[in-house]
C-alpha cells in the first residue's frame, strides 16, 4: 500500500492507522465466499473517524481467496 496523507478533515489531524477488508458483491460470490471488492480502511487516531477507499483486485488474490476461505 503506498504512503500517503490522510488528514482529518474533521479534527485536522495527520496520524492515522490503515487497513484492508474484502467484501462480497452478489450472489454467486457470497455463496462461494468470494471477496469482489477490497477496500482500504483508514481511521483518524485523534477522532478515530474512519474512511474506505476502493483498492485494486487482481485474478490471482481472487483465485487464492477462493481456495483458502
């Protein structure tokens, strides 16, 4: 993940953990528990105010993500 700014528009704040979560996005990957969309989490440490960004996917974390689930 590359490092960037993440300020707070909320309390003006440039500290902030990051993180990842996948989530499923029809049917077909909920049933097979397949994660379509993987977003980046980012929360403030100061007001613990939290953002997702959309990151990119790729065939071969989708086709590890189905063997390993």
């Amino acid at each position: 993940m590359q490092s960037l700014n993440y300020g707070c528009s909320k309390c003006s704040n440039n500290r902030y953990e990051t993180g990842e979560i996948g989530a499923a996005g029809g049917f077909w990957s909920k049933i097979f528990d397949v994660q379509g969309s993987r977003f980046i989490v980012v929360t403030r440490s100061r007001c613990r105010y939290t953002e997702f960004f959309k990151a990119k996917t790729s065939m071969p974390d989708n086709i590890f993500n189905f063997f390993t689930n």
